[in-house]
C-alpha cells in the first residue's frame, strides 16, 4: 500500500505512534523537513541544502537523489515510489521554495523479515 508524505503541511509529532506505518511515515517526514546539519545528534539527518541557487530543473534532481539515498540510510523499512514538489508559490517556482511529496510504500508490517523477533 502506497503512503503519501507531504513536507507542505505541518504534522504534529506523536511520541507513541500506534502503528508502525504511523511510525515510518512520521520518521520520513522528519527527515525530509529537517535540514543536513541542523540535528544535534545526528547531523547528516536531513536534507542536504545544496540545491538552493540552482536552477529548478537541477535543484528538484538534486533533491531527488537525496531523498532517495536518506530513505534507504535513515528508514529501510520505507521504499520512494514517486516524488513531487508541491507549488507552494502558487506560480511556477517564484516563491524558490521546493516541498517534496514522497509516494512510499512501508516494507513489512512489523519489521522482522526473518520473523525472529528482532529487527
């Protein structure tokens, strides 16, 4: 089943979430709305800025690998689908701002793959 992450809207954090699909859809829009650097404990948690000043083409495939390669470091239990930007300008990138929305698919209910038990 396909998930939709949206860094467009705000998201209210929840310390016990009841599933593990709210708990990896809550961890992924934590790291897609965190900036690389900006976590104190973890400092590559987030998304690199690199792509700011680039021209939108080559800033949302920057972004895009990035997303890619973060979700496989920080949740292996999600797989991206699709990435979008939403417009949050309302026209055409002249806001500058780029919010990802992330298709994902959550793999496994719970996590174990071998079913011992144990992640």
């Amino acid at each position: 089943m396909a998930y939709i992450v949206d860094t467009s809207s705000r998201q209210e954090i929840n310390l016990h979430p009841a599933t593990v699909e709210e708990e990896v859809l809550q961890n992924l829009w934590m790291l897609y709305s965190s900036l690389e650097c900006g976590v104190p404990l973890d400092r590559g948690l987030g998304l690199a800025a690199g792509y700011t000043d680039r021209p939108p083409g080559v800033a949302e495939a920057l972004l895009q690998a990035e997303i890619y390669d973060k979700t496989e470091k920080y949740e292996p239990r999600a797989e991206v689908v699709n990435i979008s930007f939403a417009d949050t300008s309302g026209k055409d990138y002249t806001g500058g701002i780029l919010k990802p929305v992330v298709e994902v698919e959550i793999n496994g209910s719970d996590g174990d793959t071998d079913g011992d038990g144990i992640w």
